[in-house]
C-alpha cells in the first residue's frame, strides 16, 4: 500500500504535482432502525476510489480501482438503540490527475425509549456478579466484530458453534463482539455505540470491550470452556496514509485474554474471507484487485496475524484458506449466475453477500463455514 499524504484542511492544494480539491458535503438521513444507504458521485481520470467514514461503518472502508464514470458505493447502518442521534462523516477520495474529494453527512435518529414489557436477548453483566454453572457447562466468551456478532441471522457463527459441540461439551454463550470494532477499539472504546441486542449479547456501558471480557473471566474462575477472536478486519480499510499496527494490537489482546483465562482454556484466533475477489466480475482491473488481495493474505496480513496469535498461545484459524481464497485462479467452475469464474471467486459469492448486495458479511452459509472451522480447532484442542 502507497501511502498517500493528503490534507483535506484547505480547499486546494498541491501535492507532488497534483491538486486536491474538496467537494462540498451532501446531507443524507436515516431512521433510528437503519438500513442501508447508497452513495453515488462522477468522477473523471481517476485511478483509486478510497471510501471511508466516520466514525466507522462496518465493512464499508474500501480502496478500489476506478476510472471516469459513475461509481457507487452502499453502507449498512446498524439500529441506533440509543436516545441519541448520530452523525455520520463520509467520504470518496479520487486519486488520478487531480485528486477529489466528496464528502456526505448522514443523519441518524434517536432510538425510541425501551419500554418496561420490551425483552431483549441481551444481559447488563455486572462484574461482581458470579454465578454457579449447571452441571459441566462452561462459558463461550465471543470478541471481536460485527462477524462476531452476525447479521443474517444475528448471532452468526456463535449460535452455531453452541450447537455443534452440544453432542460433546455444553457451552453457554457470553457474546461481548461489537459491530464496527478494531483491534484499537475493542482495547479502548468504552461500551458498544450500536449496542449488542443479539444471542448471548452482554452489555458493557462503562468498560472496554475487552476489559469487560477480562473482568467476566476473571470472575467465574474455572468456568471458562472456549474464547473466540475475529478482529481486525476493519482495520485493514483505514486510513491509506497509515498502516495501522493490526498485528502488534491483536498480540496485546490475545496476551491479556491468555493472561486472565490461564494457559489451558482453548482461545482461537480467525482471519476473514478474501472480500476483495468478488472484484474479479467487474473485468480486467477487478482481476489484478482479486489476485493481488490473494497475494496480501496469503502472504502479508494471515502469517502476520497467525504470528500474533501465536505469541500469547492462541490457536489461528485461516479463514481465508478455508474459503477457497488460495485456489489457482485457473481453476474454473460453472457458477448459476456468473458463469465460469474461478473458484475461489464462486466461493466468495457463495459465502457471503459480496457479488448480490455488495454486503461484506458471511451469509448463512459463511456462518456455517467459520463455526465448523472453530469447532474442529476447538475439539483438537479439548481431546
């Protein structure tokens, strides 16, 4: 990744030769229960698209190849549950012979009051709260993002890890993952901006993710039977004038949850599918976006991160591998709606909502995939 120092603080400046202007800001808004909106503009010689927003939007930050012509990009927002509304910052900025930048200000209502006969699936935990599992029960303890947490169905890969290993081990889920997280987030944030309304949801208002987490392990001594991470992700669609430290971030999270769950109780580690191969249907320069993404997980940021992990004794999961990612991209199939694309594209079709809606999120089938890919790292672990 270039990096690419850009200064939005004046209208235009040069740079090396380019001019940067800024683009007036567009007003968008959108009701207390979310949904999705699309953001559209022109642009002209352009090479690089970079979407970002702030604060950040689940899976919406992207760097693409781009050139003149319309370009579009969706964001899903996440009920606001709070009695607050929302603002949201966000911007295209176009690097070619000039460089642009549009901005828009979306507006989220307040969410309505709760009410005494609403009920939800998320708990307030209480720290100095201990409590007596039933029988040989233990505690599954999710971190991490909106992968995490699930979107279709909320919950995700959690609810199915529960079920899978129910035959053999009985786990009761404490989901502490929150939509939008980062490595820097999880370890700094106070509470969860969108809230955690789902399965095994716990609520945390006046503690950090992974604070919360700690505090919850180090209460119910011997009572904890699996911890799953998936972060970083959000991460990787920063700002292109940084590099953020992912790798050095996820060896401090893993080294305080091995610390406070001691060295036997099984911590996992995953990575994301590779989103980016669903760029391969838009032509030749979404093929180069493809393969070199291959390239950067395969290569860059999973041994990175494996390393990470490993450093604290966190078993890693890869996957990207498991979702077909690595397969040469010679290998060809028959997909029903695209025709005869490689593989590893189909795979990346078929596990999440990247080629349908441009949604970054596993599917049901995505869910699946990353639960019986814990499972299996989880019962090595345990046998």
């Amino acid at each position: 990744m270039r990096k690419i120092a850009v200064s939005t603080a004046s209208v235009a400046l040069c740079l090396s030769g380019f001019i940067v202007v800024q683009a007036a800001a567009n007003t968008m808004t959108i009701g207390a229960s979310g949904g999705s909106l699309t953001f559209t503009a022109t642009v002209r010689n352009a090479t690089t698209c970079a979407w970002s927003s702030t604060p950040m939007i689940a899976g919406f930050a992207k760097n693409v190849k781009c050139k003149t012509g319309s370009v579009a990009r969706s964001a899903r927002f996440t009920a606001n549950t709070s009695k607050v509304a929302k603002s949201y910052q966000v911007r295209l900025t176009v690097h070619g012979k000039t460089t642009t930048s549009d901005r828009w200000k979306v507006n989220q209502a307040a969410g309505s009051p709760p009410t005494t006969s609403s009920t939800t699936t998320s708990t307030t935990w209480v720290p100095s709260t201990t409590t007596t599992l039933p029988g040989t029960s233990l505690y599954y303890i999710s971190l991490g993002d909106s992968y995490a947490t699930g979107t279709y169905p909320p919950g995700g890969y959690t609810t199915k890890v529960v079920a899978d290993v129910a035959p053999q081990h009985t786990l009761i889920l404490q989901n502490f993952a929150c939509g939008g997280a980062t490595t820097k987030s999880l370890m700094t944030a106070i509470g969860c901006p969108f809230g955690n309304g789902v399965p095994g949801g716990v609520a945390y208002p006046t503690m950090t993710q992974l604070g919360a987490a700690i505090s919850f392990i180090n209460a119910h001594p011997g009572q904890i039977g699996l911890i799953t991470i998936t972060i970083g992700g959000n991460d990787l669609g920063g700002n292109a004038n940084h590099v953020p430290p992912i790798a050095t971030n996820i060896a401090k999270i893993a080294g305080q949850l091995r610390a406070a769950a001691g060295a036997s109780v099984p911590i996992i580690g995953l990575t994301y599918p590779d989103l980016d191969l669903a760029d391969w249907l838009n032509g030749p320069s979404g093929q180069v976006i493809a393969e070199e993404s291959v390239v950067a997980f395969q290569n860059v940021i999973n041994p990175d991160w494996k390393a990470a992990y490993a450093s604290a004794n966190v078993t890693f999961v890869d996957i990207t591998a498991a979702a077909g990612a690595y397969t040469p991209f010679s290998q060809l199939v028959n997909d029903p709606t695209y025709g005869e694309i490689p593989y590893a594209v189909a795979q990346i079709c078929l596990l999440t909502g990247m080629c349908s809606e441009n949604n970054v999120h596993p599917n049901d089938a995505g869910d699946t995939l990353i639960a019986q890919q814990i499972v299996l790292a989880y019962l090595k672990l345990v046998s």
